[in-house]
C-alpha cells in the first residue's frame, strides 16, 4: 500500500529531523491519511497504519492531532464490528474503557 509506505517514511524523516520541523512532517501525515481507504483494510492493515500515527504523533508532538485522525478514519467506517475492531486497535484500552461504562 502506497499510503503505508509514505507512512514509514514520514516516521524516518521525524525521527531525523529538527523539532522545527515536526509542523511540515505532521502536516504531511495528515494530507496522506485522509486518502486512506478504512472500509476495505483488514485489521493487521489497520493496526499497522494506527500503530505508524501513533509513533509519528508521540515523535512530532501531535497526539492530539493523532485523535482527530482516528475520529475522522473511523467515521469512514460503516459496519459495527468493524468499527468496535478499529477503536480497540487505535484507542489504547478501549476494551478497559468499554467494560467499565457498561458495568
């Protein structure tokens, strides 16, 4: 996937550039992720191109900015179990979060 490799290199670049740098890089990871195809991923997919977000968000400083992605990926989503998979991969303990809303 051309998007998963644009990825991996964007996360190269922000390991090596400057702190003044990290606004283009994450500008960019954001132009890439929102041609990102969500419905037609499958969950290794999916947990890999979360996974990527995360590390160039934590990196950059943009972890906030890392939600808005997720909110607006997931957005893209239409069946419930797929939906419920993708929150538990992008959302650190979801499952926890779920179990104790229900309880």
């Amino acid at each position: 996937m051309v998007t998963m490799d644009l990825l991996n290199v964007l996360h190269a670049i922000a390991q090596a550039v400057r702190e003044r740098d990290y606004d283009s890089v994450w500008e960019f990871v954001v132009y890439t992720a929102k041609g990102f195809e969500q419905e037609y991923l499958h969950s290794l997919d999916r947990r890999k191109f979360y996974n990527i977000l995360w590390e160039i968000a934590s990196i950059t400083d943009n972890k906030a900015g890392y939600y808005n992605i997720v909110d607006k990926t997931l957005s893209q989503i239409s069946d419930k179990d797929e939906i419920r998979e993708a929150k538990t991969v992008a959302y650190p303990n979801f499952d926890e979060k779920e179990k104790s809303f229900n309880a």
